[in-house]
C-alpha cells in the first residue's frame, strides 16, 4: 500500500514533531538549542512559513506552524533538517543521521484547537520535569505569549490575538489557559493525530478553497457494506 501524502488544507495550521533518531538526544548543551533556533528562524523565513508556537526538548522539537502553500512545511523541514545535522555533526565530530525518518505532521482546525495545541506545546517540558513551570523554560515560544521576553521566530496567530483587546488581556487569557493545563481527552487526542498524521478536529463549512489534498481520518475497519440490490 503507498504511503499517503502529508494532509494539508490551505490556510490552515499544522502541528509538527521532529524526533531523533531512536529517541536520542538531539541538543547537549546551550550552544545546540541556540543554533537550531537560529536555522529555524532562516528556513521559516525562506519558505514563507508562519510559526505560531514551538518547544525545544533534548530529543525533539514541536513546532505550530502555518505554511503558505502545500510544500512550503517539506521545504522548511527540510532546510531546517539538513543545516542542523551537518552544523551538529561537526560540532560534535560525529557522523550519519540524527533524526528519526520523517517528520511527523497534522492539520489542526484553529478555532477549537489552535490554542489547545500550543498550550500542549509549550507545557511539554513541565509534563517531562525540565522545569517547574513553563516559563521558566528557556527553549519555548512561552515567555512571549506570556508578555516576558519578545521572540523574533514568533508570528501570533489570529486565535491568540482574539483572547483580548490589548497586549495585558491576551496574556493573562494565555496565562489562565496554561494554568488550566491540558485535560486528558485533549492530550490524547494531540497525541493520536500527531503520531498519525491525521486531521486536529472538524473540518469548517466552507468553501472549495478548504479542500483537503486527501482523507483526513483513517477508513473504517473491516469490509465495505454491501450496498442492498435494487429493483
């Protein structure tokens, strides 16, 4: 059976995981973090790509983002991939590949899961134990949306801009949200279609403009039903 393409919906966000290979780590000190950041802000850049959120982990890195056209995330991870790992290579004198395979990536439908997706990103290193609360974490967008420290790699998206009518209200709305923490239900459900690659939610109403490049969920189990004969 071919593999499917990587669902996406034009204007619609996504979520993204980059994992190292075998679950290693793909950050040993400060000096990692800061570099991958720094090649995330130029391949975003160079694809048009919009980030929304994002958190740096010892083994992986989340990103939200909002790529402009079908292969504007490919093109991003890809220049985002290759200059980390020849950049990591010689830094550490190593050799071969440093991430697992693919990427992995979803469609996420903004208004109900926009927030609950950078929500879930940005409390990662609190559910893992690198830090007490998530603004103390230094490698996330968190202290920004929280009004703390600006971040140049961060375009807020409109569904971050709706929690209030000044800078004061959106971040104590975000903050407020943060504090809640990810209900059980929602935290599998980002997990499932993370992992997946299917669709964060319901598709809108809308227009053909909103077409989907492929199915957005898996098919059912089992056999078709046969259709009754008629006449």
């Amino acid at each position: 059976m071919s593999r499917l393409p990587r669902l996406y919906i034009p204007g619609m966000p996504q979520l993204v995981l980059q994992r190292g290979n075998n679950r290693a780590p793909v950050f040993l000190d400060e000096t990692d973090f800061q570099q991958y950041r720094l090649h995330l802000r130029e391949a975003a850049r160079e694809a048009g790509v919009a980030l929304h959120a994002y958190v740096l982990m010892p083994d992986h890195a989340h990103l939200l983002i909002t790529p402009p056209d079908e292969g504007a995330a490919g093109n991003m991870m890809q220049r985002l991939g290759r200059r980390y790992v020849r950049w990591f290579n010689d830094r550490h004198l190593r050799s071969g590949t440093l991430w697992e395979g693919r990427y992995r990536s979803t469609v996420i439908e903004p208004m109900h899961w926009l927030l609950a997706a950078s929500r879930y990103i940005e409390l990662n290193p609190l559910r893992a134990g690198h830090a007490a609360s998530a603004e103390h974490y230094p490698w996330s967008s968190c202290r920004h949306h929280l009004g703390l420290e600006p971040d140049p790699l961060i375009t807020d998206h409109a569904r971050y801009w709706a929690l209030g009518n000044t800078p004061f209200e959106r971040q104590a709305a975000y903050r407020a949200l943060l504090e809640a923490g990810t209900p059980l239900d929602e935290l599998d459900a980002i997990r499932y279609t993370a992992n997946r690659g299917w669709m964060l939610g319901e598709l809108p109403l809308a227009g053909g403009e909103l077409s989907p490049n492929r199915r957005l969920s898996p098919l059912p189990k089992g056999r078709p039903r046969k259709k009754p004969l008629e006449g």
